[in-house]
C-alpha cells in the first residue's frame, strides 16, 4: 500500500480525492499527521497557494504530499473569485456568503460562462512538479441542489442543465477539475 499524504484539512476535498485514489494508495491529510493549525495561503496565484501548502507540510514531515488550491473563475469578472474563492465575501469562508455576493455581482451579467480550475503541487522527491484541471461552465441565476460543497449549487457544467449541487457526488467527481488534476498527477506517479 503506498500512502500519500494531502496537504489539506477539508474534509470535502480529502473525501474527494479519496475516491478518486485507486485502492493501493492510501491518503494520509493532516488530521491524521496532528497538523490541526491552518497553513496560510499568501499567494497571489491557485499555484502559488498549492506550493506554500505543499511545501509547509513537506518541511514539517519529510515527507512526500501534495496540496491544491481551486478556484472559481466567472470571466465577467475579470475571473473573480478566482484564488479569492474559499474567502470572496470575507475571511469567515462563509459558501452561502461568497455564492450570494457572486450573484449579487452578476444580477445584470448575461455572459455567465466560468470555469473551476484545480492546481495540485506535489513534491515528491524533494522536487515540484504542477498539474492542472479545469471544468468549463457557466453560472446559474439562483442556487439549486443541497449536494457538494463550495459553489456547487450556482455551477452548472458544460454538457449539463443542473449544478454540480444537484448532479452530485457520482457524476460530479466523473467529470471534474479536481478529478482532472488528481489524474494527471496519479498518471506521472504511475511512471515514477
């Protein structure tokens, strides 16, 4: 069994990626390695975020992890909320907060096309390495669905005519931006 540690303590995402992991490796997050404190996320890019957080958990363990960070991007807005995502409305990290102040924002908007996009850093070896996934869509005019996390009830995915709140956890995790990055890196580990 290889384990593999995620610089994360959300649980969402741990979940997440655990389903997507095949079944010889096993995901270690930061609970399990007693790092409760948060890691702060100075960046200023999805890919910057991914590497403090890899690199935080790396030189605290040794050990070989991988971190992401998602954002958002609505490209009326010039792509907010983009590394902004997790704290639009503010640092509580409040979702029902950032999706109402994301409507709020687009109430006149009729160019609603946005995508998710997943960075993961991964260190492995005592080298980086990046990979990326993105889902494109659009964003509804009300949240829908109670299922998912984060903006899953206003992001309706390309091919789709429902959220990924509504479509849920099966289908949503089949096609997602996250499931793309975890698959790239899951594919270079495969060749190591």
């Amino acid at each position: 069994m290889k384990k593999l540690v995620f610089a994360s303590a959300n649980q969402h995402k741990s979940s997440e990626i655990r389903s997507i992991l095949p079944k010889n490796i096993e995901l270690i997050n930061l609970t399990d390695l007693n790092i409760l404190e948060d890691i702060p996320e100075t960046g200023d890019t999805l890919q910057a975020n991914a590497k403090i957080k890899a690199e935080y958990v790396h030189h605290r363990t040794g050990l070989d992890c991988f971190a992401e960070d998602t954002g958002l991007e609505v490209y009326c807005l010039n792509n907010e909320p983009g590394v902004f995502s997790a704290r639009y409305a503010g640092p509580q990290r409040n979702s029902s907060d950032n999706m109402n102040l994301l409507l709020h924002k687009m109430q006149l908007e009729s160019n609603r096309k946005a995508r998710f996009r997943t960075v993961i850093a991964l260190i492995w070896r005592s080298e980086i390495y990046y990979f990326e996934g993105i889902i494109e869509g659009s964003i509804a005019n009300s949240t829908s669905g109670s299922k998912g996390f984060g903006y899953d009830p206003v992001f309706i995915p390309n091919g789709f005519d429902q959220s990924f709140a509504e479509l849920g956890e099966e289908i949503k995790i089949s096609i997602s931006h996250r499931t793309i990055a975890v698959n790239k890196m899951l594919a270079f580990l495969r060749n190591q």
